[in-house]
C-alpha cells in the first residue's frame, strides 16, 4: 500500500507571528507537495481578548484548516509536532497523530486519548491521538511501520525550507 504522510507544524517567524506549512511525503519520504502560510500576527487586542486560546486559533482555524483544504495530494495519515493542533482532527476524516521523542514525554494517566511507543531506526517516538479517536491508533501505527524514515525529521526540512524562504523575502523586500 502506497502511504502518503502530511507533516503539519505551525512555526514562530523570526519577526513575531506565526506561519502554518505542511509537507506530504511519500513512504520514503520524497516530497509530493510543499505548502505553507502567509506569516500571520496577532494584534495586541487579539492577544488579550484570545488569551491562551491565540495559539491554537490560528494553528487550526488560520493555518492547519486551510492547508488541509489546500493540498492536492491527498495524506493517509496527518503528523503533527504540536499536541494542541490535535483538535484539527475534529474537522476532518483523516487520522491525525502528535508525536514526540519518548524521553520527552512524561506518562500520564490520560484515559480519554491513546498513546503508543513506535520504534524503528531512529530514538523511540510517543505517537498519541486526539480524545475520542482512539480507533486513529491502528491506522497511524500501521502507517507509520510503512514509513521508511524517522518520522520526525520531515519536521526539520519544513524549519529548513521556511528559513530559505524568509531569506529569499528578506533578499527580495529588503
């Protein structure tokens, strides 16, 4: 089986705000397609009228939401670096799963969302699920055994890729 993944982070920019990008590989990590957000900025009111709620706001609603919608080549799976855009999954059919590095994680006894220990070529990774998808676990696992790359370094080539593009803007803007 062919497996598409989408690698989704939302990135602080150097000059303040926030840009959403998300590459989709293939199982072996080729890129099939690239696409990221215009930097988005918060005004000093959004901030005190969203308070704690600013981050996932624009992660989801401003970024994670119309990416997904952007992408032609739709993923098998959706993998994020940051646990509070876990409630994309919400908006959409796709399974969706927040990984970290295992000596990361501290274990706690959260029965309302599953976690899992992946293994492979690379440090132990956490693989956990949104609340109430539980049954995203199998799927994710499974797809990420096909995988033949450390499922976190995709993450890097999108930090990588934003950077490049920063400079070209710099260059090009002054």
């Amino acid at each position: 089986m062919n497996i598409n993944a989408a690698f989704l982070t939302l990135e602080t920019t150097q000059s303040g705000g926030y840009v959403g990008a998300i590459l989709v590989t293939d199982q072996i990590g080729i890129p099939q397609e690239f696409r990221c957000t215009h930097r988005v900025v918060a005004t000093k009111v959004q901030q005190q009228l969203y308070g704690g709620t600013l981050k996932p706001h624009i992660g989801i609603e401003l970024c994670g939401l119309p990416l997904l919608k952007e992408i032609k080549s739709k993923p098998n799976l959706i993998i994020l670096k940051d646990s509070f855009l876990l409630a994309l999954r919400e908006k959409h059919e796709i399974p969706t799963i927040f990984l970290s590095r295992a000596e990361g994680i501290i274990e706690t006894s959260d029965t309302k969302s599953s976690s899992e220990k992946l293994e492979g070529d690379f440090e132990p990774i956490i693989v956990k699920t949104h609340q109430g998808c539980n049954s995203d676990l199998n799927d994710a696992m499974s797809h990420l055994r096909s995988l033949r790359l450390d499922p976190l370094e995709p993450f890097v080539r999108i930090q990588t890729a934003l950077q490049a593009l920063a400079e070209q803007e710099v260059a090009k803007y002054g």
